[in-house]
C-alpha cells in the first residue's frame, strides 16, 4: 500500500494494484469545485503512470457519490478556479463573474473555455490508459454525473439516485455521453424531463454494471475490481483502447463541443436567468427544490402520475 495523498477536493492512494481516488468533501456532497476536475486529471494521469496499477477506483466518501456543482459556494469556487490566473483570462474570477451577470453581455467562448477544461478533467477518465470503475452510493446528479458515466464500469446501490435533473433548467451534460451509455430513445427519456433513475433501474436500462445494498455494495465492488486487476496491464490498455476508439468513431467530440457551449446558453436564457435570481433570494438548495417539486422527483419505472 502507497501512502496516501490529500488535496483540496480528493484523496489518492494505492493498494495492490487498485489506485484509489475518493472524492472527499461529504461535508458538501462532494459537490464539483473548479479545483476537482483537475486534480482528478492528475490523479488519473499519476495512476496512468504507475506500472503497479491495473485497475483505477473512483468513489465518493459521505453521504453520496456526488451532488454536482457547488453551487452555494460558487463565489469561492472562483477563488479557486483563479488561483494565479493572469487577469482578463478565461479563469480570471472577476472575468467569470462579469460574464454570469444578466446585465452584462455574454460570451460565450469565454464560457466555453471554463466549462471546457472541467470536461477534460472529468475526460481524462475515459481517455486513461486503465480502466476506471466508478462506485456509486446515496446520489450522483448533474455535474456528478459526468464523472460517473466517463468512467469505463459503474456500480451502483440499488437505492442510489443518478440523473440529471439541471436538463430542466440550469444545464445541459457537457461531456454528452447519456445516448452513448443508454441508446437514443433512453437518453431522451432522461434528458426531456430531467428525471433521475434509481442504482435498479440504472442496471435494467444498461447504464450501471451491477447494483447492491449498501452493506453490499463494497464487497461486491471489490470483487469486480480484483477480477480486472487479474490481467495484465498491457492487456487492459489495447481493450479499453479498441473499445472507446468505436465511441470515438461516432462523433463523441463533436457532441461534446455542442454540449458544452449548450450548457453556457442554458445558463443564460430567461428561464435560467429567473432561477438564478430566485437562487440569490432564496439560496440554491431552495431554489432547485422549487424547480424540482413540480415532477415529484419519480424515476421512469416508478412514475404514476
């Protein structure tokens, strides 16, 4: 076992030949901060890197796998995402926020070059030489989801929510990857309502590999990953490289380019534009239960309505 590293938004360390990277702020949901997509960059890179690693573990500690973008703290995510960028750069703070303000004009390659660098982060699962077994408990919406669905294999608790419930208002997936985890006619179901499915509807729609209780879900997750960490590392590299080249091959970068300068418009048409104030007034979580309560938050198998 390799000594474990702590940074801002995960940890990572190495046992056997699994690497392991666990999301790490439950006191938030493990929601996305601009720091996350590029520290899980390096940590997948790190793991890449690494001879001894086979098989690469992304989890979430807490309550859930991941809640999406923080947006309560969205004023010290910006904190963070500037650092030491250079000012009137894409990731200068002060640029970001005059670009989100509904009196100001918008740019929206300004916008694309933010949201842009946070797929390749959440991209670096899919285009990294091992293969990557997401493992989710609790919740894994919106943002969330686009590092569940990169990754190569998810687990799941049957109980779980996944979804994306920002297709609503507020969003579109900006790594595009729903049609390709679920077929076009599944994908549209999800994404023309916003609807979210449970770690059992997931495996029965094809998105998820396997669910489990929760007092199962680690043992049956460990199992998988041990089998994988079986072959050799050679072996896993050509597979999981001659089967994300047929994804390639159907235009995954083309859609991903749409989706993420979709993402920036849906931020800022009046719909969005009304969240958002509603968002200042009452605070996010409020706000996205406001928008939510009106479709009861039912999964396709279990709507009655």
């Amino acid at each position: 076992m390799t000594g474990r590293t702590t940074m801002a938004t995960m940890t990572y360390e190495v046992t056997g030949r699994i690497a392991r990277i666990t999301l790490d702020r439950p006191e938030r949901g493990n929601a996305i901060t601009f720091d996350m997509p590029r520290e899980l960059g390096a940590c997948v890179e790190r793991a890449n890197l690494d001879p001894a690693v086979h098989v690469i573990l992304l989890s979430g500690r807490g309550k859930g796998f991941c809640g999406g973008y923080d947006l309560a703290s969205a004023e010290s995510n910006m904190d963070a995402m500037g650092g030491n960028a250079p000012a009137g750069s894409p990731l200068d703070p002060a640029v970001v926020a005059a670009n989100h303000r509904p009196d100001a004009v918008w740019d929206p390659m300004l916008d694309y070059a933010m949201m842009s660098r946070n797929a390749r982060g959440f991209m670096s699962l899919f285009h990294g030489d091992k293969p990557v077994v997401c493992k989710v408990h609790g919740f894994c919406v919106a943002g969330g989801t686009d590092m569940a669905l990169c990754s190569d294999l998810l687990i799941i608790e049957d109980e779980a929510k996944i979804g994306y419930p920002p297709a609503r208002v507020w969003g579109v997936p900006t790594t595009a990857l729903w049609v390709y985890r679920v077929g076009l006619e599944k994908a549209k179901r999800l994404l023309f309502t916003g609807d979210s499915l449970s770690g059992r509807e997931a495996v029965e729609w094809g998105l998820a590999i396997e669910c489990a209780p929760r007092d199962r879900l680690d043992e049956r997750c460990e199992i998988l990953l041990e089998r994988i960490a079986r072959v050799p590392v050679n072996q896993l590299v050509m597979m999981k490289l001659m089967l994300n080249g047929t994804v390639m091959a159907q235009g995954l970068h083309g859609a991903q380019v749409m989706g993420t300068v979709f993402d920036g418009v849906a931020r800022h048409t009046e719909e969005a534009h009304r969240f958002a104030a509603r968002a200042t007034e009452v605070g996010f979580k409020r706000a996205v239960e406001e928008r939510d309560q009106p479709f009861g938050d039912a999964g396709p198998s279990t709507y009655k309505g």
